[in-house]
C-alpha cells in the first residue's frame, strides 16, 4: 500500500471527518497542524518525534497498538474506541 496515495485526502475519528492531509504529508486536525505523513509512512510530530506509522497493510499504529487505518479511497480512519 502506497502512503502516498492518502495524500491530499481526508482523516476520519469514527463517523466524523476531523480533518485532512495536504499533497505534502502535513496532517490536520480541527485546523491545526498535528504531524506529518512522510512518503515511508512515519508519523512525525515537528519531524522529530516519531508519533506513529502505517504498516504494509494500511494499518496505522501509535506506539504498537493499532489505532485505526487506511480506508479503500486512501482516507484515513481512527477508530474513537481506541484512541479513546
């Protein structure tokens, strides 16, 4: 799965779309910018700390425990039951 197919497309906390990423990688949440997407799909807080990832599969992980994924148009969905 390429990461860089969820560029420029929207993030999603269950139901409600919270957000998008920019053609860049950057992630925005409620207008505020909370991480980058970089193309090998690392999720950086002010590209130094490594906030999560996406795996092979399209499955994204914020310190090992699975949080959410990459949906069939390339938007991107977390799941409120684990963020929680």
């Amino acid at each position: 799965m390429l990461v860089l197919d969820s560029f420029g497309k929207n993030i999603f906390i269950g139901d409600e779309q919270v957000g998008y990423i920019d053609r860049y990688g950057n992630m925005f949440v409620n207008g505020r910018k909370i991480a980058v997407l970089t193309e090998d799909g690392k999720m950086m807080i002010e590209e130094r700390y490594l906030a999560g990832y996406v795996d092979e599969c399209g499955d994204i992980y914020f310190k090992d425990k699975k949080v959410g994924h990459i949906m069939a148009n390339n938007d991107i969905y977390f799941s409120p039951k684990a963020l929680g």
